[in-house]
C-alpha cells in the first residue's frame, strides 16, 4: 500500500508515462515496417551502376583492373595483376615455369584446381603443349603461339586480360609468357558436370531416354546430334554480372522470324543481373504478362522434344548449370502435347489427348460444380442420389464450401509433402497420407464421403496434365471456382469459364495468339497444320504451324511434289 495520497499519483503517473512511451515505439516500429513494405525509397543516382550492355565481363571486383586493360609485356606484372584479381581463390592455381629450348624464358601457368588436372603428366593435353614449348627456340616461341603452330585445338590469344580471365573462371587453362604481350587460352575438360541421363519429369513409354545436363556445351551437342545441320545456328550469351553464366539461343535460321529472335536479344540484354543460375530466372524476366498464372516459355529436359520444336520454327533457350531448356513461342495446346505423340498410332494419341482436356476440366471445375448442384441445382439430381447425398452429410457441421476447402487444402499438403520428401519415401507420404487423412476426416464426421471422392478426383486430373508447370494455373483458379460456385452456384461456374476463356483470349506469346490453333482459322495465309486435339495421320502432317515462316510451312511432301501448299 502507498503511505500517502501524492506517492500513489506520482507512481501512477510514472507507469502511465512509461505505457505511453511503450505504445509510442511500438508505432513508429510499424510504421516503419509498414513503410518498407509498401513504399520503395528513392535510390541516389550516384549509386546506381550504368549499363554494361549484353555481355557481361567476369572477375568479381573491378579494382586494379588497369586503364587499358591489355595484357602486359611483363610477365611480373601479369602475375602481379592475376594474384590481386585471385586473392584469397584457393581453388585457382598458378604455376611457374621456364620455356624454351634453353629454358630462359619464365612463363606462367594459371588454372582451377578442379578444372584441370595431372597438368604435366604425359597424357594431359596441356602436358604435352608444355613439353613442345620447351623444345622450341626461345626466339622463335611467340611466333608458334601467334600461329598455332602446334596444332593445339581451342587455343586463343586474348589481348585483352579481362577476357583472358574470363576464359579461366570458365574452366581454362591460361598460359602467360614473358615478353609476350598476350595471353592464351588452353581449353581443358571444364567444371565437372553430370553425365547424359534419364528423363525424371517427362517419362515416355516410347522414344530417346537421354535427358539435358548441366552443362550448356553437351546440351548444345545434344541437340546438334538429331539436327546435324548448318542451317542450325547456336548463339551463346554470357548474362550475369559477377556469375558469367553462359547461356545459348539455339534456332533453325532459315525457319524462325527474326523479329522474335530480336525481341528476346532485348528482353534479356534489358536486364542487369548479379547472377543468373536457371532458365526459370530468364522466363520471369522476360514474360510481357507477369500478373498471368499461364505459363508463356514452355519447358522440357528432353533433347528429342526440343529438337522437334526447333524444326517447328520455335527458338529453343539453354542456360548453364541448368538442365531445363526454354521453348518459345508457345501456345495452350503445346503444354498438353508429350514428345512420343509423334511416335504413336494417332488414334491413340487423340484418345489420349482428349482425356488429358478432359481432366484438364475436372481439375478445375469439379469441386465447383459439385457444390453448385448441391447447393443451389438439387432438382437436376435423381432423387436416390439426392437421398444418398442427404444421407452422407448428416452429423457434418460444416456447410459444403468449408469442407470442400478443408480437403483440398489437405491434399495440396500431401502433395507439397511428398515432392519434398527424399526418394522414394514421396510417392509413400502421398498414398499413405491420403488414405489416412481422408479415412480419418469422414469417420469423424468432418468432411462426407462424397466430398473426399471430388477431392480426390479433382487432385487425380491435375497429375494428368502432362507439364507441371502448366497445372499450377489450374490448382490454383479452382478456388476461384469453388468460391463462385459456392456463392453463386452454376451461373457463378459460367461466369468463371467467360472470365477465364477471355484472359486467355488476351493472351500472346511473343505475338502468337494463346489458343492457336483454335483461335485464327481465317488469318491469312493460315493453314491448320492438323495436330492439335485430334492428331491427323503421320502421312497428312505435312505443315509446320505457325511458329514457322510463311513460305516454310511444309515440312513433308512425297518425292516430284511441287511445294505449293504454305506459300
């Protein structure tokens, strides 16, 4: 108790004091939370970096980088410039030598430790260089550098230092010589890479089994060994400010439109980036409808796929250290089509393709539907399957909309659950964690039966979809459509299919309509090339579609026909 009246107050207004400054941190630490989150400040325009351009030089930092930027005479100062670039790199290793055949004249030697090894031993291709060198007149070593005349493949001389270290964070040897005002460039085996494996995501019964790598050099062979063709162009851009990451463009010259081509050299060249690791990293950079869950750039890992869609007109985007490659153009109809449709008989491959719509529709309007009709639309049911509905939920104290939700966000659990558990143990957590969680959910009288059966339907027609990246829109926007047709029953459904048919009908890919084929029949000079949802006979495929140039539509006519027919 406080012995007087004046210390009870003061000690009152002590506490009210301290809540009040209390209160006052709290809200200016939101406010200030709130303000990062919501407002960007301005960033000073002396902080900013100017453009470099498309290609982007490597080496890290940019100080001591020299006003000209050549390779000096000296070898002191080369090694001087190279171990200030390289300090504290332990993976990158310099060896110093004597060249010639009097061994007067001192070289340097620099290489990853990963990239290149057993440097001297006699059945290294940098060995055996090394071992001519020094049996060449020291007079005369500059010369047979400038002219190869070794005969050793994939060697240049820069001038330019930066390149030069540039060639050896890509996994090059680079040899400097004393009184020699250039640096050459000796290719050895690169980073290690994964070797040619099987296809993980796009399994195929029938077909190749090889698969894209990592490494952006055997991705491109994978490709130029099924088009083994000149007119095959592969145009390699480096991206990546302090990455370097060597990423290729790869097209059939002859077949592509060149204002494509254009447009995506400016998307990518608009861009500077620390670092670029994936193609998924390029294909949000250069999407015109960011704000669409429709994919834009289609993905595949298998060079026979790819290899189709390069002789369809598209251009095909490899990345280093990536084992996705990007198609585009693309339409609505490619992300439903697999590679071995090519391979079949076409009855199969329509029946297949209709199916694969089919569930493309149950994947998205079937939870919706189901509770428009129970509902809103009970008249259209039979009366015993009304009953038998009646008779399911009784004891559910949920209305229909929050057990639909329930189990649907359950399953999208399970699913993320079972992707990211290792091995096999994914596909176990998957069956087993459904039958659990459904089992235990309808014997506790929180969800109906019927309800896990749509459920389950519903997330069985999603797997259905051949390209995951392609169901993902369909995941989602069936909660737009559980919603409006919970709310709204089956005129909510069809206000959904109108909203969603005309974002579609907004869509382009790098000016190709969305839905082609389905949309454009009467362009101009438009001919339907018969592979869209039912596939024509392998003898009637003569077209290209529309990806291609106009008078190289066809693609295959018998022997002594005229090429009339997509002029």
């Amino acid at each position: 108790m406080y012995k007087n009246r004046a210390s009870y107050q003061g000690k009152n207004c002590l506490a009210a004091g301290w809540c009040f400054d209390v209160m006052k941190h709290t809200a200016e630490g939101c406010g200030r939370f709130l303000k990062g989150c919501f407002f960007m400040k301005k960033t000073d325009k002396t902080q900013v970096p100017e453009k470099t351009g498309k290609v982007q030089k490597a080496g890290g930092n940019t100080k001591s980088r020299g006003t000209d930027g050549k390779v000096s005479v000296s070898l002191e100062k080369n090694e001087a410039w190279i171990k200030e670039r390289c300090a504290n790199c332990a993976d990158i290793m310099m060896h110093k030598m004597y060249l010639g055949r009097e061994a007067d004249v001192a070289a340097l030697l620099v290489f990853g430790e990963v990239t290149v090894t057993n440097t001297l031993l006699e059945d290294s291709l940098i060995g055996k260089m090394m071992n001519e060198l020094r049996e060449v007149p020291s007079g005369e070593l500059a010369g047979v550098l400038d002219s190869n005349a070794l005969g050793v493949a994939d060697t240049i001389a820069y001038e330019d230092r930066e390149l030069a270290l540039a060639a050896l964070l890509a996994g090059n040897a680079v040899l400097f010589l004393d009184g020699y005002p250039k640096a050459v460039k000796i290719a050895s085996k690169g980073y290690p890479a994964m070797v040619v494996q099987k296809a993980d995501t796009e399994k195929a019964l029938r077909g190749s089994r090889e698969s894209f790598t990592e490494s952006v050099k055997l991705n491109e062979a994978l490709v130029r060994k099924r088009i083994r063709n000149t007119g095959l162009k592969v145009e390699e851009i480096t991206l990546g400010k302090r990455s370097a990451t060597v990423t290729a463009l790869v097209y059939m010259e002859d077949l592509i439109y060149p204002k494509i081509l254009e447009r995506i050299r400016q998307e990518i060249g608009q861009w500077e980036i620390d670092g670029v690791f994936d193609t998924g990293m390029l294909e949000q950079l250069c999407q015109k409808h960011w704000l669409s869950p429709f994919p834009q750039f289609e993905t595949t890992e298998r060079p026979d796929r790819a290899a189709m869609e390069v002789l369809n007109g598209r251009i095909l985007f490899l990345c280093d250290n990536s084992p996705t490659a990007l198609v585009f153009p693309t339409t609505f109809n490619d992300f439903m089509q697999v590679s071995e449709d090519r391979y079949h008989w076409f009855g199969m491959v329509t029946f297949l393709r209709v199916l694969r719509y089919l569930a493309m529709a149950a994947a998205l309007m079937i939870s919706g539907c189901y509770l428009a009709v129970t509902c809103f639309h009970t008249q259209i049911l039979p009366t015993n399957l009304l009953l038998s509905f009646a008779e399911a939920r009784k004891g559910v104290p949920f209305p229909g909309i929050i057990e639909i939700l329930l189990m649907e966000m359950a399953f999208e659990l399970i699913r993320e659950a079972g992707v990211r558990m290792p091995g096999p143990l994914g596909g176990t957590i998957g069956i087993v964690g459904g039958l659990i969680i459904g089992d235990a959910a309808v014997s506790a009288n929180l969800v109906s039966p019927m309800t896990v059966v749509v459920v389950a339907f519903s997330a069985l027609s999603s797997f259905a979809i051949p390209k995951e990246e392609f169901s993902v829109p369909f995941r989602l926007l069936k909660y737009g459509f559980i919603f409006l047709g919970g709310f709204f029953g089956i005129f909510g459904i069809v206000l959904g299919i109108y909203l969603l048919l005309g974002h579609l009908a907004g869509l382009t890919s790098f000016g190709i309509p969305y839905l082609m084929p389905f949309v454009g029949k009467g362009l101009e000079d438009y001919r339907d090339p018969g592979d869209d949802l039912v596939r024509l006979p392998f003898h009637l495929l003569t077209l290209r579609p529309v990806f291609a140039r106009r008078h190289q539509r066809v693609r295959m006519r018998r022997k002594g026909e005229k090429d009339v027919r997509g002029q």
